[in-house]
C-alpha cells in the first residue's frame, strides 16, 4: 500500500483504491450477513465473517494513514493533513474502531442476534453509519474537487469513476440494512392471496405478507430512485450503466444473502435485465426529460424495473396476486419515483437551466 501511495499520481486512483477497498467491507458485511442467517448456532463474536470485515477495516485504515501522510506537508499537524474527503473517512475508521469495541462488549453481554434483532442492533447501526462515512469518499472527494455553481456545465461530465462506484456501494450498504423489506427477497406476487372482506377472522393475518410486501416495493424504489437521482444531480446525463449498477447492488447481494431462493433469483434477473433495457434508453433521452419531465422519466424507470420483475414471476412461476393488486403495487412505486424526481428537480431555476442551457445556470 505505500508503494501504492507513492505511485498515485492522481486523485481519482487515489479514491478508486478508497472505494475498492469498500468493496472489501461490503462484501465482508453481507457475507457476515449470510452467516446469521444460515448458520443460526452462531455463537461467538470471533468468527471467520468477522475476521473477514476487520481485517477489511485494518487495511482501509493502513490506506487512509497512508493517505493522509503523503499528503502531509512539513510541519503541517496530522490532523490537518487530510486531502479533502478524508476527514470523514479518518472519522468513519475511528468510529467503526469504537462501534467494534462497543459490539463486542454487547455480544459478551447480551449474546448474538440471530434474526431481525441483528440489523438494528444500536451497535450495529453504529457500524452501518462508519461504513457509510468511509464508502463515501469518493462522492466527498469528488464534490470537493469541482467548482460551485459548474456541477452541470458540459466541461463537467459529472461524478468521477471512485464517485460513482461509492454511490453504489452505499446502495448495496443499504439494501444490507434493509433486507427485511426488500422487495427482492420477498415471493411477492408469487404467493397465494385470496381477498377476504372486512371483518372475516384471519382477515389480518392474511394480508400481512402483502402489507409488507407492498411497503417493500415502496422502500426499494426509493433506495433504487433516490441514489439514481443523486448521480444526475453532478453530471448533464446519467451516467452509462448507473441503473444497472444500481439494480444489481440492491437486488443481488440481498438474494444472494438469504440463500438465493427460486422466486429470489428469478425477480432479480427480470428487474437487472429490465434496468439493462432502461440504461439503453436513457441515453436516447431528450435533455428536456431531465430537467421539467424528470418525474415522467423516473416513472417509466420504475415501472419498468418492477414490470422486469413481474414477467419474470410468470414465466418462472406464477403470478397469483389479483390484477389490481400487483398492477396497483407498479403504480404506487411509479408516484413514489415520481414524487423523488419531484423534491430533487423543485424549482423555476432549475427548470430554467435545463431549458436555456449552462448559461442560464452560471448566472
């Protein structure tokens, strides 16, 4: 690593090692992850899931030092020293250090959680919120790079490589946390659901699966939508592939995790093939789509991404929910992309710039 370090002659290599680096505790997290759920006599703190995150942890805080030395100039405090976007990641490593200690002494205490209980954890969550500090750099760094008011402008083409590879990170982090309402490890519209009127005993228990199964379509639009419209918010157009990228971050690594059921695999491979069709056309989009009709664009990405899956369910399987039920589970995740667009492009400036052009926007 400091061979590496002294050979980095740019800030985006830099970063790149960073996110990679990321990578390493991501997958650490799920592989963790897949170790309480299928191996449930799971016991003690020291394991081989949790050798694999820490030492992740050890060698992205060996890199971050590195960093921040050979950033250093003479005299200049360590503390200081940090290249810009660092400082969090330096906090995330000391934090993650301190949530580690504190999840030890909570396992020693308390046990190990073997279900639910695992993902919100209070020192688990603490963990969760470093390693969004330390997958962040690359978006930090990025940001600090670039000159206010020029994020969009035609010499800018928007987030760096590292940038973008944390932006997906922090989905595939994300869907971690909320595997218990993803939409991707759920049977869904593949499970049996007979209507029952109101007031019919077991009315409840039986449409609790769907209950959740509707919030999940909900939550995984928005963890899908909102990191989508991040990136577009750095660059004139989406950048080639983002959706896919991002599908595949909140779709496979949950699948994968739980066990990798048939209704699992065959709901992520319809969406990922969908968000492959979707990355297609986005780049035959009109600039107008991306300024005044942004929430028309992010309604057909979520219809399609869910439409994807859908199909899949009835070639695979079946899809045994009502009609108006799954079609009603499109729409409401299509208003939900919709309303996403909406919040991130309000504004009669920002409409204005997308209409007249980089001009309007230095202004």
């Amino acid at each position: 690593m400091l061979e590496t370090a002294r050979n980095t002659s740019t800030d985006a290599r830099r970063d790149l090692v960073t996110e990679l680096l990321g990578l390493w505790l991501v997958l650490a997290v799920f592989l963790d992850g897949w170790a309480h759920i299928n191996l449930p006599s799971l016991e003690t703190f020291f394991t081989p899931w949790h050798a694999a995150l820490y030492s992740g942890m050890l060698a992205t805080a060996a890199w971050t030092a590195v960093v921040i030395w050979r950033n250093r100039a003479p005299g200049q405090p360590v503390l200081q020293a940090a290249p810009p976007g660092y400082r969090g990641t330096a906090a995330g490593v000391v934090l993650f250090a301190v949530a580690g200690g504190l999840d030890l002494l909570w396992h020693e205490i308390l046990g190990i959680e073997v279900s639910l209980d695992a993902l919100v954890s209070p020192t688990h969550l603490l963990l969760g919120f470093s390693l969004f500090l330390i997958l962040g750099t690359g978006v930090r760094s990025a940001r600090a790079a670039g000159k206010p008011g020029e994020l969009k402008h035609a010499r800018n083409p928007g987030l760096t490589p590292a940038a973008l590879f944390a932006v997906v990170l922090m989905t595939g982090l994300g869907a971690f946390f909320l595997v218990y309402c993803s939409a991707f490890v759920r049977p869904g519209p593949t499970a049996v659901f007979v209507p029952a009127p109101v007031g019919t005993p077991g009315r409840i228990q039986s449409e609790l699966p769907v209950v959740v199964t509707l919030a999940s379509y909900l939550l995984t639009t928005a963890l899908i939508i909102a990191p989508f419209l991040f990136t577009l918010s750095a660059a004139r157009r989406p950048a080639r592939g983002i959706v896919t990228l991002l599908v595949a971050a909140a779709a496979w690594l949950p699948v994968v995790m739980v066990g990798l059921h048939p209704y699992s695999i065959a709901g992520a491979a319809g969406a990922t093939i969908a968000a492959v069709v979707v990355d297609v056309l986005l780049t035959r989009v009109p600039d107008a789509w991306l300024g005044r009709r942004l929430p028309a664009l992010t309604v057909g990405i979520a219809a399609l991404l869910w439409t994807g899956q859908l199909v899949a369910f009835a070639v695979t399987d079946a899809i045994r929910w009502p009609v108006s039920l799954w079609l009603g589970a499109v729409v409401l995740s299509a208003a939900v992309a919709a309303g996403l667009a909406l919040l991130s492009s309000w504004g009669p400036g920002r409409w204005a710039a997308h209409a007249t052009g980089p001009a309007v926007e230095r202004s």
